[in-house]
C-alpha cells in the first residue's frame, strides 16, 4: 500500500487522499471501453476539485529520479553559477529564476522558491522568437555534464503524457482530439524545477513558498519531492495535497475551463512555507501562444462567452507572468515588451476560499 507523509509528518494511505484518484492504465491500450472509462473518471474530477492524483500512468520511477537528482545538482552549485543563466538574459524567460524575481512586491511578499525554467524548444530562427513574443524560442542550458540530455528527457516524457491527458479529457467532453492538438504545434508548456527554500520565516500570507494562484494553461502534471501544496477543494476549502510515491498530481488550468463553458474547474492553489527545502517539478501543458481559446462550439452560449471572451493563450500567459516575476513587470515598465499583449479588465477564474486552512 502507497504511503504519503502530511506536513504534520502523519502517514496517510492511499485511500485516505482528500483528492480523487485516477488510474490512467486504461489509456495505453485499445479497449474502447477501458479509455472512456478512464476519461470519465477524469472528467469527474476535473468537474469537482480540478485537481487530482494520476497513477498508471507508465513513467519509469528512475526518470523521476533522474530529474530531482539533477534538479538538485543545479540548485546546489553558488550563487554565481546560477546567475550566469538568469532569466533575464532572455526575451523568452529561460533558465534561473533566483527568489527575489518571484512576484513584484518583494521583499514586503516572498515566495520561498527558486526555479530553473525552460519549454518547448524552439529553433532560433522561428518567427515568434524573432518578432520578440515572449516564452517562444531555444532553451538554455548549464554546462553540468548529462543534465541536459536528463531534463529534455524527463520533459519529453511528461508532455507525450500530457497530449494522453489532453486526448482522454477531450474524449469526456464528446469533442475530436484533433480539434484540441491543432493548437500544439510550437506551444508554451513549461518544466520548472523549483527548489523551495529552507528558512526561518512564520507562515504568513506574505511570506509563503508560492503564493495563491490559478495554472494559466491546459493543465498542470506535477511532481513534487515533500508536503506544502494546499489546493482549494470542491467546497471551496483550503485542504493539504502532500506526494503520494509513485503518483503525479494533475490540475486543471484556464485554458480547460474556458474551453468546457466553467464545466471544469481552474482550481485555486498554494504552497505553504513550510521552512524546509522542498523540491517540484511542474509541468504546464499549454498551446501555442497565438492560439484562440474561448468555449468550445458545443459549450458557446451567451453566459458562457460572457464569462470566457475569446482570448490569446499567450496573451492569458504573459498578463499573469508578468505579476509572478519582478524582472518582467519592470521590463514591460520600461517599454521592453514588443509586440505587447493584450491585459482584459478581469480575471474569470479567480476564486477566494470560504475559511482558511
């Protein structure tokens, strides 16, 4: 029987999960019957907490290995080191991200996180990455012997399980996957490798490991290495997500919430500061970044179209970064962003809890 271990150090099983729980083995064969059920379990759980644990799902536990092993090599080399891939060096946010660059009201919030940062690799010659539309272009690497062949690989591994993921959902919603996968030809899917910080802080709403937020893509397939997430339930209540071994947790993201009329959720989260190191790996499965998402065809009516004009995917993606990251809000301050996206009056996915944690 699987173990997880809560922030209060209690041992839980399985069974006890606040989440639901999704066996994904149906989806790697061919029985019809067997992938719509997987695909209704899905939906189930997506129409209720938006967040929820992935077994089944065939990724070989030394690739899970493999990637915290060189997560923490990384994070583990000086300061100096590290800042020679800043961010910032890019026009397309690639490489380190240091604690002081997460949200723009530091050092009055801190989000106790460091991350490495990359995506999708896209030649430098591409179009968007010449016209200077942010998140598309090369990634960048740090010359630590193997890492990159081990990050690239554990990223190509979770995003073919995100297109699984993407198939199984559009199955449950009774819409062609074909509709879906023509908006991933050169997406915006993100791999951090964060790195929580150990520190002496109290946990406060403003000094918290990620502060509370919606995932602005499709979804979210996230590995995380100790306790700390606390996820907004079907109620609305704060509730503690700790790693299950052996286990993924996925939750939906704007993009799916928008496509499905509100049908699924865009589950608020956070990341308590827990004052001990903690390791994740998030894997944000997005579109391309001139992709038109708005309800689908079946989901298009008046409110739903009201709640969920059409919009850029990119455009949904840079709005939100540029409050997640100091460097880019004072960029764009600066008059650096061009072209420039466009900024909607209001956030529809936005939810505040009923009681605290």
């Amino acid at each position: 029987m699987n173990q997880i271990v809560a922030a209060d150090q209690t041992a839980l099983t399985l069974e006890d999960a606040a989440l639901p729980v999704v066996d994904l083995s149906g989806l790697f064969g061919e029985d019809a019957k067997a992938k719509a059920a997987v695909a209704a379990a899905l939906g189930e759980a997506a129409r209720t907490s938006g967040f929820f644990y992935i077994t089944g799902h065939g990724v070989p536990q030394e690739t899970v290995d493999a990637l915290f092993a060189a997560s923490r090599a990384f994070h583990e080399m000086p300061r100096s080191y590290k800042m020679k891939y800043w961010s910032g060096f890019t026009t397309h946010h690639r490489g380190y991200v240091p604690f002081e660059e997460n949200g723009v009201a530091f050092p009055k919030s801190i989000n106790f996180n460091e991350a490495w940062d990359m995506s999708f690799e896209a030649p430098a010659d591409h179009p968007d990455y010449l016209a200077g539309w942010r998140m598309t272009g090369p990634n960048v690497w740090p010359d630590l012997p193997g890492w990159r062949a081990t990050v690239s690989g554990y990223y190509e591994t979770i995003f073919a399980l995100g297109l699984k993921l993407l198939d199984a959902l559009a199955l449950e919603l009774g819409v062609d996957p074909a509709l879906l996968r023509q908006h991933i030809t050169n997406p915006t899917s993100q791999l951090r490798l964060l790195r929580y910080l150990e520190n002496d802080m109290p946990a406060t709403k403003d000094m918290v490991g990620i502060g509370a937020h919606s995932d602005f893509e499709c979804f979210t397939i996230l590995l995380q290495g100790g306790p700390g997430l606390q996820v907004m339930n079907a109620e609305d209540v704060w509730v503690e997500a700790p790693p299950i071994p052996g286990a993924f947790i996925v939750n939906i993201g704007d993009i799916f919430e928008a496509w499905s009329g509100g049908q699924f959720k865009s589950t608020q989260h956070r990341v308590a500061n827990i004052g001990r190191e903690r390791y994740s790996a998030p894997l944000f499965f997005g579109l391309d970044y001139h992709a038109i998402v708005e309800p689908l065809e079946k989901f298009r009516t008046p409110e739903t179209l009201a709640k969920y004009p059409p919009m850029r995917a990119g455009d949904h993606l840079m709005r939100m970064s540029v409050t997640a990251f100091r460097y880019m809000a004072e960029a764009r301050e600066k008059g650096l962003f061009t072209p420039d996206f466009e900024v909607p009056e209001e956030n529809p996915f936005k939810r505040e809890a009923k009681a605290p944690a």
